[in-house]
C-alpha cells in the first residue's frame, strides 16, 4: 500500500463520515420529531433525554471521524 492509496482511502473515508454525519443532522432537524419517537422506543428512554443523548453521540461522532480520518489525511497531504 502506498502513500497515493492511503490518502485516497482517508479523502474517501473522511467524506462518506462528514455525509452520514449530514444525514443524521438532517433527520434531526427536519424530521425532529418522528426520530426522537422512534429512538425513544427503540432505547427505552424519555423523549426529553434522546435528542440530548443524539447531539453527544454526534459530538463524539465527528470528533472521531477527525481524529481517525481528517487528521491522517491531512498529514498525508502534506507530507506526499
């Protein structure tokens, strides 16, 4: 594998992260209510806590996809 390959793999990578991330902010902005309804059954808590527990899982989504995606390619930009 090479240096071409990897930052190809993290570009890649990195985007397809960033349009999940624009579906989920989708489905809780414009359809906010439906999906705290259906999360709330699915994970058995209080509608008043799902989309405060849905923000910090994306909170912690993004970070993630920056440390392990965007940071790699990024160095693979600059050092190639």
């Amino acid at each position: 594998m090479n240096v071409e390959m990897l930052r190809a793999f993290f570009g890649w990578c990195t985007l397809l992260n960033w349009a999940a991330m624009l579906v989920a902010v989708f489905f809780m902005t414009i359809a906010r209510g439906i999906t705290i309804r259906i999360h709330s059954k699915m994970w058995g808590v209080a509608e008043e806590d799902v989309a405060r527990y849905i923000y910090v899982m994306m909170m912690w989504y993004k970070t993630a996809v920056i440390l392990f995606c965007l940071v790699p390619y990024l160095v693979l930009r600059i050092i190639a």
